[in-house]
C-alpha cells in the first residue's frame, strides 16, 4: 500500500491537545464581546494566552511530521498522488463541511431572531460571511488571497492552507519518486522552506508570521517542510543515540522553556514569530528522537493529555461555534455576572472560560467519534467506487502501486 503506519510518539500528540486548548482561551481572551462583558479578566488575561495563535505554526510543524513520518520514511517508489489526496482530502474535509453547515445554520437563525425583532445584536467573531465566503469555504479557498478577512468558521483558515501544503508535499514527493533519490526530497523540502520564509521576509516586506487570509498558505509551507525535515534529523539523531542521557533531558526541556518563551513574548516583538517554527521543529523533534529520556516525554504521555491530543483537530475547528453561543448568552446575562467580580475579581470570566472549554471537549468528543472517523471512511469509499467504475485505461497510474 502507498500509506505506512507511522511511527506513534505519544508526547507529540498530548503536545498537539495543549495547544488547541491554548487557542481556545486565546480567542476567548481576543473576544471583543466578552470583553465588554468582562472587563476584568484577572488570571487569564495574560501574554501568553493572548499570543497563543502562535500554536498555528506548532500545528503545521507536527503537521508536516506526521505526513512524513507516514509517506516519505518508507519505500516511496510506491507512492500514489491521487491516494494520497484523497486520504488527506478524508481526514480533513468531513468536520470541516459539518463545522460550515452548522455555522451556516448559526448565521441564519440570528437573521431569523433579528428580523422577527427577537435580538438585536452586533456581529460577533468570525461573522464577516456572505455567499461568496461559503464558497470559497466549501472548496477550502479562504485563506489563498480570495477574501481579505476571516470568514463563518473562522479558525479552518489553516486547514484550508494545509490542504495545498499537501499538494506540494505530494509533487516533491513525486518528483523525488521519479529520480528515485532521498537527498532530491529533501533538498526540495530545504528549498521550499526557505524560499518560503525569505519571500514572507524580503519580497512581502512581513515582519511577523501572523498571516491567515492572505499570505496564510506561504506562512504553512514554511513550517510543514520544516515538519518534514525535522523528521530527518530526528530519526538521524534516534539511530545514533538509543540510551536515555542528561543532555537529552536538557535539550527538550530548554526546547520547551524556549517555545513558550517566544509564545509570551512575540505580542512585543512581533519578528520573534519568523523563528518560532524552528523553535518548535527543535521542541517536538527532541521528542521524536528520544522518546526515553526523563521526564518531558512521561509526563506528555498521560492518558488525559493523550485524549487531548486524539481530539485535537475537533477541538481545534468545533471551538468557533461554542464560542460563538456563549457570546450570545453572556450579553443576555452579563449584568448578572459582573456583579460577581466584586466578591473575586475575574471570577466570572473564569467561569465563563470553564463553561467554554468544558463544552467545546464534550463538542469535539462527539465529533470525533461520528464525524471524524465515520466521515473519512465515506469519502474513501466514494472515491474508491468512483475509481472503480473508471475503465482501467483511464485509471493507470504506472508505478504508483506496488505489483
């Protein structure tokens, strides 16, 4: 088959589930409504949690790992584009169209209630939506230089860049295939990574990462192939070194102590982004290549970071809309709360916060079981019969299948 079973490094998982929590908070903390509902943020109201869309990058670092890890470490000579694709098209696209539709349904219940005069609210996040947007979100367009703002499920920006980052990932792959060379798959990834990063830097004149809509797609490429390389070093560094030692354990705790330093700290100096993929590539590729070493990987593989991390994706595209509803019902009850921040500042955001968080992991525990998995075996199954009742002329894709 074109697919291998990767390799499974728990601690990358539980490191994907923290982060999706942490973008959570983050576009709780941004909410320009539960800012007016809640003024006083205490604890939450942090750098950190404000920063946190910085975690996009970790997504697409792993990101480009995983695929990696799963195409380019076995015998690619068997490689099948359209296989690959559709495999990616699969895992992504079902929760993706379930998000949209509910978002839609969303959108047009609140013209409902306020045509019928039953609220009258202002746009909340994530709202500028229009026929066109829904589109563009369909065909997972919204973030290639179409639209100049965040649309109905506002977060699916990167997974519409990750979409065609996979392309890529699959045409070097192809090209390498044709060469039959490794060193041409990588030097290609080294190339498009850092050609990447200098057009963001030197012909767009961008001084931060922070691109979604427009320049999102360049902002994935950088760091998927860093992903991709990053899976090279690693795997290199695991066959030279198998016993556990100190500085193993010092280098992912530095690595760490370092991301979330750049995290805290790039709402001040926005250019500390343009080297957070190498932060993170370093961070989860010390993981990778020394999966025993003391304590960094224990701890990142307890079973509820585990299951975190199993979600992450459900977490990560389900939060917009549970976001969305409690910022209907905060400006219904918000002077009933706010009189709770004289008896402990902060009180009510935190209990707001909870209810999010709390709602959004039982949202996503659902959406795994029924949308995530069910959905990509649909899709499969609709290609594949698709396929099948192509005559075999049509279909032949020579050296792309084992014999």
């Amino acid at each position: 088959m074109p697919h291998h079973p990767k390799a499974h490094y728990l601690p990358l998982d539980s490191i994907r589930g923290i982060a999706a929590v942490s973008i959570v908070v983050h576009h709780f903390v941004i909410s320009k409504t539960f800012d007016v509902v809640y003024p006083e943020k205490a604890w939450i109201d942090i750098p950190f949690f404000h920063n946190a869309w910085l975690f996009v990058d970790l997504f697409f670092v792993l990101s480009g790992m995983v695929i990696s890890l799963s195409y380019a470490q076995a015998d690619f000579g068997t490689f099948s584009l359209r296989e690959f694709m559709t495999r990616r098209l699969a895992r992504i696209y079902p929760l993706h169209i379930v998000m949209l539709l509910v978002l839609l349904a969303l959108r047009l219940l609140r013209l409902g209630l306020v045509a019928g005069g039953v609220v009258a609210t202002p746009p909340a996040e994530f709202e500028v939506n229009n026929a066109y947007s829904f589109f563009l979100n369909v065909f997972l367009l919204q973030s290639l230089g179409f639209l100049n703002y965040l649309s109905w499920n506002g977060p699916s920006w990167s997974i519409s860049t990750e979409f065609y980052t996979y392309l890529f990932f699959g045409l070097v792959l192809l090209c390498a295939r044709q060469v039959g060379s490794r060193m041409l798959f990588l030097v290609l990834s080294f190339l498009l990574a850092i050609c990447s990063w200098l057009l963001i830097v030197f012909v767009l004149g961008r001084h931060s990462l922070d691109s979604h809509y427009e320049f999102g797609l360049i902002r994935c490429v950088i760091s998927f192939f860093m992903g991709v390389l990053t899976v090279k070093a690693a795997s290199s560094l695991s066959q030279k070194h198998h016993e556990p030692t100190l500085a193993q354990s010092l280098l992912q705790i530095s690595a760490l102590l370092v991301s979330l330093l750049l995290v805290d700290l790039v709402g001040e100096r926005r250019e500390i982004s343009l080297v957070a993929p190498l932060a993170f590539a370093i961070l989860l590729g010390s993981l990778m290549a020394f999966p025993r070493a003391w304590p960094l990987p224990s701890l990142l593989a307890i079973p509820p970071l585990v299951w975190l991390g199993k979600r992450s994706y459900s977490i990560y595209m389900v939060h917009a809309a549970v976001l969305l509803l409690l910022e209907y019902a905060a400006r219904g009850i918000a002077h009933r709360l706010q009189v709770l921040d004289s008896a402990i500042p902060g009180l009510p955001a935190t209990l707001n916060l909870l209810l999010l968080v709390a709602l959004v992991l039982a949202l996503s525990e659902l959406t795994y079981r029924y949308v995530e998995g069910p959905g990509s075996r649909v899709i499969r199954k609709l290609f594949e019969r698709r396929e099948a009742m192509v005559p075999p002329a049509l279909t032949a894709d020579a050296g792309a299948r084992p014999s």
